[in-house]
C-alpha cells in the first residue's frame, strides 16, 4: 500500500522567512539605551527562544522584561512589512510540497498572531495546517510537544512526519518527537552549531528540500 504524505513542519524566522537581520534589528532597538545589550552572536544562540524568554536572559532586572518586550514589539510591528520576506526559492517550495499532497505546518517561537501576520505577508499562511507558537500552550522547543501538537493536528504520527529548522532548539525538538530533524544551513546558526544538536539531515539551501522529502517519502532517508 502506497505510504501516505509525509508531514513537512517548518521554524519560520530563519528557515521560511528571511528575518534574523530584521530580529537583530528589533533587539538592538528594544536595548538601545538600556546600558547593556546582547551582542548579535549571543542573541542567535538563543534565537527559537520564545522572545520573553530570551530577554529575560539579557535583562538585570525581572521587571525590565516587560518593557524590553514591549520596545521590541512596538518596531517589529512597525517594519513587519518592509523587512519580512521569504528566502528566495521558499514560496515555490511550500506551493509545490502542498499540491504533491504533504500536509505543511510550522512550528515556531513566535507568538501566534506574529506567527501568521507574517505567513500571510508572505503569502503562506494558506498552506499551513498547524501553526504552532509560543502562546499555543505547550511548552517551547527544544521540547517536543509543538512539534507532537503540530504532527497530530495533520493527522500525522511522527513517523509520518519531518521537521526543518535552522537553529539547535529545532534539531533537538524534532529528535526527542522522533520525527526526521533537518538541519537548514541558511539561516542563523553555523553547520558546527547545527551539528551539536545531531539533526538527521542537513541542507544547504531551500532548493535541497523538494528532493530531500521525495526520498524521505520513498523511504530513502
């Protein structure tokens, strides 16, 4: 019996959209002022980080959060639409994996507002089943259980399921959900930080994805 189309989840910012210049952009704008701020390389170690999270990391005092946060949002929200756009070759990627059949889902540390603002800037939100984010009530990568959430609500097991990422948050959240982890070297983290994580495949650039998953489906990979 023919096996049924596999799942395709995806992170958003760094491996669907091309924002971590326009993230950095944000942070440096939250700190600006502040007296201390993370350096870029500090931030992208933790980007995949629910974004409370990561500046509650940075700031030296619990109560600063919540300003940070706000500083950060207000110039997102402002800039969305100018600085967010999908890498070159992504849109044709998600448009031909949903007409071969493949359930698609993304699963980010976004806030689910954000999350689809920008899927449907850009033109994707159309094609996703599942959006799972930082406010969907599960607990954030590196565990498991959006990528789980994700899977489920694409009536797929995680077995039937591949998850691509850019960051170690995303290899080892796809690991311990037992779906096949894809490490995508075009966004923020190095190969070197990638392979820390262990993901089961690596890929170069967003035009490696399509044949990845036909093997994947053949039972290949």
């Amino acid at each position: 019996m023919a096996r049924r189309p596999i799942a395709v989840l995806f992170d958003l910012d760094g491996t669907l959209l091309d924002t971590v210049p326009f993230i950095l952009t944000s942070v440096r704008h939250a700190f600006e002022g502040y007296g201390t701020a993370p350096t870029d390389a500090e931030w992208i170690e933790g980007i995949g980080t629910p974004l409370r999270d990561q500046l509650a990391q940075f700031a030296r005092r619990a109560e600063d959060v919540e300003p940070l946060f706000q500083r950060y949002r207000t110039f997102w929200l402002e800039h969305h639409d100018r600085y967010t756009r999908p890498f070159d070759g992504a849109s044709d990627l998600v448009r031909s994996l949903h007409a071969a059949g493949h359930p698609l889902g993304v699963v980010t540390a976004k806030i689910e507002v954000g999350a689809h603002r920008s899927l449907r800037h850009v033109g994707l939100d159309r094609y996703m089943g599942a959006v799972i984010a930082a406010d969907s009530g599960v607990p954030a990568k590196p565990a498991p259980d959006g990528v789980w959430l994700a899977a489920r609500r694409l009536d797929r097991t995680p077995e039937e399921t591949l998850f691509v990422g850019d960051s170690p948050h995303d290899v080892a959240a796809g690991n311990a959900a037992g779906v096949v982890s894809v490490a995508a070297l075009w966004g923020a983290c190095t190969r070197a930080q990638l392979s820390a994580a262990s993901p089961r495949h690596y890929v170069d650039s967003v035009r490696e994805l399509s044949p990845l998953v036909a093997r994947i489906q053949a039972g290949e990979g």
